[in-house]
C-alpha cells in the first residue's frame, strides 16, 4: 500500500513570514518609542476562565490542574497594580472550541496598557499603531453601539425587549437559533453579528463603542450621552471582522469578584466547568489598579488583512491541523 507522505510543509508562503516578522519589528518599535514596557507572563495558570463563551485548554501538573490562558490580562494587571507604567506583551493565547476560517485553538495577541489614558486616547493610538503597521494613513470610523442598532434595526439595544429584538429578526428575514428566548443579551449579540456588522463596510475599520452594561466584562460602566448606563469599551472591527477590544479598565475588587461569580452561575446553569475564582487577580486589585485602559488585538487577523488571504491558515506556519 502507498503510504502518502506527511504534511511537514508551511501553509504560509515567505512573504506572508516575512511580513509577520516585519509586524512584529514595527509594534516593537512602536511602543520603544514611547517608552511602552514589554513584558512577558505566565502562559500557564492555576485558574481558568470564567466567561462563559470562553473555554480554557486544561492540563496537569503534580497533581494538579493548570490552564492554559485565554489571554494575558489577569497576569498583566497584576504588573500593572505593582509597578504602574504602561506595558505590551506580545503572546500565545489559547481557546477551545476556536476553530474556523477566523480561528485558531491557539492564536497570537498583542496587549497593551495604558495608565491614564482615555478611551479616546487608546482609539488614538490604536489608529496610529496601524498606520505604521500598515505603512499608510488609517482612518477608523467610530460608531456607538446604540447608533448602529438604531441604524440598521431601528431600536435603542439599551431599553429594548427580547419581543422587539425576536420582531426585527423576522422582518429582517433573520433565522432564529432554537433555543433563543428571552435572554436580552443573546438577542443583542445574534443581532449584532447577522444584521449588524453586515451592514458596514466591508473594506474599512470602524469602533464600535459603549455596549451594553450587560455586555461589560472587565470594564467600568458609565453614562452615554442619553444618560443612559452602558459599558466603557470599544471593539475594533475591519468589515465584519473583530479584531480588537478595549475597555476602560474595572478597578474595583468586590464588583470585579461580584462578576466573577455571576459568570460561574451562568457557566452553571449551563453545565459547564465553574472556575476557581483568580484570587491573585483579586488580590492585585485589592491593592490597587491604576485608572488605565488596555486593549488586546488579534495579530493572526491583522497578518490575513494586511496580506489579503482569505483564511487564517494561511498566515499561520501551522495551523493546528498540521501542528
């Protein structure tokens, strides 16, 4: 029997190498230039995530669990509460269940964090880091989530209902996931990527800021110009495609642990794994975080943009398939 002959090669050409080295060089650069620290953390954690979209590869050591982390910013953070001076760090961050033309288990982030910087400030930077990136002027477009809702949906995601949400879906001619009910923040997030994102355009970065407060993660809450409650972050996105989020960072330790646990309860009642909570994390902001706002970007996407490929895989040297 002919024996077919492994798969050892490179799916990304030289160029597609050599550019990723070169973006490496220029964010390198970049932040040398303005006195930004590189860092490096811990891949490896004794606590994992408690989002419950994310899931943590798992392994083992002297009996016991470590996992792998999702991204850097709890061990970030911790720098942050001790030294607090602007820090980057470029890494492997890994995911289960991240798979597909814009996914890889395992990927690579740029991270950043900038003690008293606005959210604005960060979006500035964000548009000058590209440019050098992309060797030419970057305009980004910026656009908050309520006005892109009231856009393209034609209602205020702030103050609607899951009967409005399930509504525009069928005038839009939107398939409903079985399953989907009454969770407000199920309906925002289908909403968002199979009417919304669509409908910007496909050749052109945008920021979407100031989403919903249910929607706030690790970021600090506070009022849009309808006085309304929402959280302070930003996503960046090229077309559909996210490849960037910001968030005005939480400083608060109980609120912080408070998240905490109403992620594990979801995490819960969805049967799936509950997380020890990340008591160093805890314990950093206990001590205290300075006011800052940080921003994690997926430089795998960027490379695929920056070199017009089509899949991720493409820009990888090996993808997981061939790992």
């Amino acid at each position: 029997m002919e024996e077919h002959e492994p798969n050892w090669k490179s799916q990304a050409d030289i160029d597609v190498i050599k550019k990723r080295a070169q973006m490496m060089q220029n964010i390198r650069a970049f932040f040398d230039a303005r006195n930004v620290l590189e860092v490096e953390t811990p891949l490896l954690s004794a606590f994992s995530s408690t989002e419950p979209n994310l899931h943590s590869f798992s392994t083992a050591y002297q009996n016991k669990n470590y996992y792998l982390n999702t991204s850097p910013e709890y061990a970030m953070k911790r720098l942050l509460a001790q030294y607090r001076q602007p820090i980057f760090q470029i890494c492997k961050s890994f995911r289960v269940d991240e798979l597909g033309p814009n996914h890889n288990p395992e990927f690579t982030l740029l991270e950043w964090y900038r003690p008293g910087f606005t959210l604005v400030q960060l979006m500035q930077e964000l548009e000058q880091l590209l440019a050098v990136i992309s060797f030419q002027p970057v305009n980004i477009q910026r656009k908050s989530y309520q006005s892109l809702f009231e856009q393209y949906a034609g209602f205020n995601p702030h103050t609607t209902s899951a009967k409005q949400c399930r509504q525009c879906a069928l005038e839009h001619q939107i398939e409903i996931p079985v399953g989907l009910d009454s969770d407000i923040d199920e309906w925002l997030g289908w909403l968002f990527t199979q009417l919304v994102l669509p409908a910007i355009k496909k050749d052109q970065f945008s920021i979407v800021y100031d989403f919903p407060k249910s929607q706030c993660a690790l970021a600090k809450l506070h009022k849009n110009q309808d006085d309304i409650v929402v959280a302070a972050r930003f996503e960046l996105f090229f077309g559909d495609l996210e490849l960037a989020n910001a968030f005005h960072e939480l400083t608060d330790a109980e609120e912080q642990e408070k998240r905490f646990r109403e992620e594990n309860k979801k995490r819960s009642d969805l049967g799936l794994h509950v997380s020890d909570l990340d008591t160093n994390f805890l314990a950093a902001l206990e001590h205290g975080l300075p006011e800052c706002a940080g921003i994690a970007m997926g430089l795998d996407r960027l490379l695929m943009l920056l070199s017009s490929k089509n899949k991720l895989s493409d820009v990888l040297s090996f993808p997981w398939q061939t790992c």
